[in-house]
C-alpha cells in the first residue's frame, strides 16, 4: 500500500476527484480527513470507506481552513497529504464583458484563496509531520484560453499554478513536496453542468486528441502518485492529465 500509515485531508471530497480520492486513499493505506462545504456529501464519502472524518469547511474561510486542519491532528496526530480540490465553475462566468464582479470574486475566493488558506494551514501540519506531499488542483486552462469563456475560473486556475510554484520553491528544503494536478475536461458533475448543451460539450470535445471527456478515476490516480513517494524528486511541477488537450495544434479527424 503506497500511503501505509498516512494521513491526507481532501477537500471537495463530497463528490467528483475528491471523492475518488478520497475511496483510492483509502484503499492505499491512509486515513482520510473528507472536507467539504456539503457536510452531508462529506459524511457519504465517509461513509464508503473506514478511518475517516467528515469536516464542514468553506475553504475560503480562514477559520474553516484553520479548523479542518485542526481537525486531522486531533483526531490522528499528524497530517502528511494535503490536497487542496475544492474548485467552483459558475454559471455565470463568461468573458470580462459578461462576467458579473460577484462571480469574480466568488470563484478567486474559492479557488484560487481556498488554495492559499490550504497551504497556509495546511504546511505547518505537514511540517509538524515531518514532512509530506501537497496537491493544489489547477487546470489545463491555466495554460490555455478556454473555447467556452470562463475568464474567473481560467484566472483562478492559472493563479493556483502560479502559487504552487513559488511555495514549491520555498518549502522544498523542509521535505515538503507541492505539486499541481491540472486536469483536461472531466465528465464530472461540476463541468456537465457548466457545458450544459450538446453544443457547448462538443465545443470542448472536439480539441482532446483522445476524443473523450477525462474520468474523476482516473485523476485520483494521478492525484495518489502526486501523494505517494512514487514522485519522490518532484516539486513545484505540474502534472498534466488532459487527455492530450495541451499538446494539440488541430485535432486529428
């Protein structure tokens, strides 16, 4: 079991990557700390696997960060994994002309701050550890304009890249790996229901060399060779798992 012994904090665990996640940790060996702002989703999380703790946070709340990384000590001591996962993709985000302020605001404070209160708190845990793996979930719009404008969540995405460089760089002497996880589009929840026509997913489909939407599956695989000593000599990176979407030009037929 690749994280024996282990204890990671998951937040966005009530469903998508996190969930996943959450189950694949699990079965790796590592106690789970599921977070996420929908206790409810957390506790069914919870409930599908053993050594585990629901936690209700609101990630970009610094009270909520700070507890839920209380949380994981108190209950198992130490905390080595922090994957920061929690992310929104509004409705209403759409171009700069389009897009309203409060959406603005609403998807940085969650996405890009939610990450930075994780880090905050989250560090000094794994510190106290002595040491561990952090995952900051970007996006492959953090490197690429998207087809269907978004211009807050792309924003959001390239700040999180951003962020997980420097405080790569900073802490890497401290035995503290922190590595960004940045998805293609995934037939997840959060995603179908921004493309919520045919035409909108077909506009985003078309551009993925493999000619499908990625699984929640198969970036929590990603996500555990992040948390495992398997990426033992790497930080401050960002791990693509786009289906090709980065590396293409035009689309082959």
């Amino acid at each position: 079991m690749r994280l024996k012994d282990k204890v990671a904090l998951i937040t966005g665990a009530g469903s998508g990557i996190g969930r996943q996640t959450a189950l694949l940790f699990s079965r790796e060996g590592a106690a789970i700390v599921a977070v996420d702002v929908n206790e409810k989703a957390a506790q069914e999380t919870v409930g599908m696997i053993k050594n585990a703790i629901a936690v209700k946070a609101d990630v970009s709340k610094a009270a909520d960060a700070e507890n839920m990384v209380a949380q994981a000590e108190k209950k198992f001591g130490k905390l080595h994994i922090v994957f920061n996962n929690a992310g929104i993709m509004h409705g209403k985000d759409d171009d700069a002309v389009s897009t309203p302020e409060d959406v603005w605001d609403l998807t940085m404070d969650i996405n890009a701050k939610g990450v930075f209160l994780g880090c905050k708190y989250g560090i000094p845990a794994v510190k106290r550890a002595g040491g561990g793996s952090i995952i900051n979930t970007a996006s492959f719009v953090a490197r690429l304009g998207a087809a269907t404008p978004q211009v807050a969540y792309t924003a959001s995405k390239g700040a999180v890249l951003a962020m997980t460089r420097e405080l790569a760089v900073i802490h890497a002497r401290q035995n503290i790996r922190i590595n960004a996880l940045s998805p293609g589009p995934l037939k997840t929840e959060l995603l179908m229901n921004f493309l919520n026509t045919e035409e909108k997913k077909q506009r985003r489909l078309v551009h993925v060399p493999m000619g499908r939407f990625g699984e929640a599956e198969e970036m929590a695989k990603a996500a555990l060779f992040l948390a495992s000593d398997d990426s033992s000599y790497m930080t401050g990176a960002e791990f693509l798992v786009d289906g090709g979407i980065t590396a293409a030009y035009v689309t082959p037929e």
